[in-house]
C-alpha cells in the first residue's frame, strides 16, 4: 500500500510550516533523502512506552544474554519488569558503548565533537533519567535480525523507511542540515537506527545543558516526546537511518519554544519525578 504524507516545521508563533512533498512510500524498505525528524500520532500509546511500557504493559525485548538480565538502558536504575536486548559493544568484544559528552559553548561548525575541556562524559543511566533510550544492534542484518523484528513487533513500529542524508542525496542539503539543527521538540516518541554513517543527536538536560550524543552504525535511539533536541552530521557529513512509527508518521516539528504542548508538560513531570526518585 503506497501511502505520501507532508513533512511539516512550526515555528513558534506559526502555522504549519514549509510543505515538502516527498514521492509515495511503501510498507517495505525504501531509500528516501527527507527530512531526518517525522514522528507518529499514537494517542493509544503510552508517551514514555519506548522505555518501559507498550500500551501500558512490560514488554521483554529479545532473549536475555548470558550472566543475567541487562537493563535496557543499560544502567543500574534501568525500569523494571523489562528486559533488554544485550547492548553489543562497538567494534566487538570489550569496544565502547554509546558515547555521550557536554557540549561546550564554542560557535565552531555544528559537525565538530563540542567537548568541552576537559570532558564531561554523560553515562547511560544519567541518558535514561531523561527518558532517552539507547539499543545496540547488529545493523549488518537489520533485514533479518530477530531482535529488531522482536523490537518492532513489542513497541508496534508498524511504519518504517530509511533515509539517507548527503549531499549527492538530499537536495538543498546544507539549508537542510541547518534546519535539523535548529531546536524543537515533537508530540511523540523518535525513533532512529543507524544503519551506515554516523552523526549526533542533542538532546537538553534537567538544567537545560546540551547532551552530545555520538550515533554510529548499530546504534538505536529513542527520544522521548517533549524533549528539545536537534540533530547534525558528524564530519563524515554521511548516515543512513531507519526510522520507525507506530501508525501513520506525523511530519511535524516544535521549534523552541514549545513549552505549553502536553508532550511537554508530561515530559517535564516526567524529569520531575526522576529527581525526586533519584534523592
């Protein structure tokens, strides 16, 4: 069934946004080079299912590795009552996991790593506390992988495609790229893999401080609705993403500020009560 759909930008203040209508989209795998940030309109689904529940209910993900449960957020304050597909180190046995930093301040190009000096590393459990939810996959066989069919079939991603973003494959690619930095928010939960490439999702803390977030091939993501983040190429200026839905994607993006949407709201008393859990 081929299904289009619009992309669409609000800025604050505005009314829908710049139109893109991008060609009709099946089911199954397509290479498409559009905008990186759609989300769904889910109003049956749990806001913050992506990191504990699926219409309200815990979901296990995929079997559990040798030596016990890992958390799915890979932290000793992971939720409860789910288990998580192991996080495969990158690079194989003993590499490193998903990387994150602070930003520093510099106004050099976006693409730069923006560590500040020295470095402010940003663990998995402190990512989970603000709803982020990270997965290693082995993006060699992201057609056949079980765990990624498990995955889909749990959080009822029934809507997905691939997208590439580069130069030779996205028009207007620099005022893109430009535009997917600016900060906003969506009304539910992103979801992206990278199958190729890398780049980095920005995503605010409690205090409002920019998270750097390193995405490389295998790496999933799931963002919470609400939070504001962004998203740059690294300077490889490459990735190709699988982004997943649950239903028909919503093309929209809530520039900053956007604080008084529900998705909001409800992502604030969410950081709330981590606070409070976490005294």
């Amino acid at each position: 069934m081929q299904t289009p759909w619009p992309f669409t930008r609000v800025t604050p203040g505005a009314g829908a946004g710049e139109q893109l209508e991008p060609r009709p989209v099946s089911q199954g795998l397509s290479a498409l080079s559009l905008e990186l940030f759609p989300q769904t309109k889910a109003p049956h689904r749990t806001v913050f299912s992506a990191f504990g529940t699926a219409h309200g209910a815990p979901v296990p993900l995929c079997p559990r590795p040798r030596g016990g449960p890992v958390p799915l957020a890979a932290g000793p304050g992971a939720p409860p009552g789910r288990d998580a597909l192991a996080a495969r180190p990158r690079g194989g046995c003993g590499g490193a996991m998903v990387e994150a930093w602070y930003m520093d301040e510099s106004q050099e190009d976006q693409r730069a790593p923006h560590r500040q000096r020295p470095n402010r590393a940003v663990s998995l459990e402190q990512l989970r506390r603000l709803g982020v939810v990270y997965r290693r996959l082995d993006a060699d066989n992201y057609e056949t992988d079980p765990c990624l069919k498990e995955i889909r079939r749990a959080e009822n991603y029934s809507w997905m495609d691939i997208v590439t973003i580069h130069k030779d494959k996205l028009p207007n690619y620099e005022e893109k790229i430009k535009t997917f930095y600016e900060e906003h928010l969506h009304l539910d939960d992103e979801i992206r893999y990278i199958l190729e490439g890398s780049g980095y999702f920005d995503v605010r803390d409690k205090d409002d401080k920019w998270i750097r977030i390193s995405m490389e091939k295998g790496d999933m993501i799931t963002l919470p609705a609400g939070i504001y983040h962004r998203f740059t190429l690294d300077e490889n200026n490459y990735v190709k993403a699988m982004r997943l839905f649950v239903g028909e994607p919503v093309w929209t993006a809530y520039n900053r500020p956007a604080d008084d949407f529900p998705a909001r709201k409800q992502y604030m008393k969410f950081l709330a009560e981590e606070a409070h859990n976490g005294v």
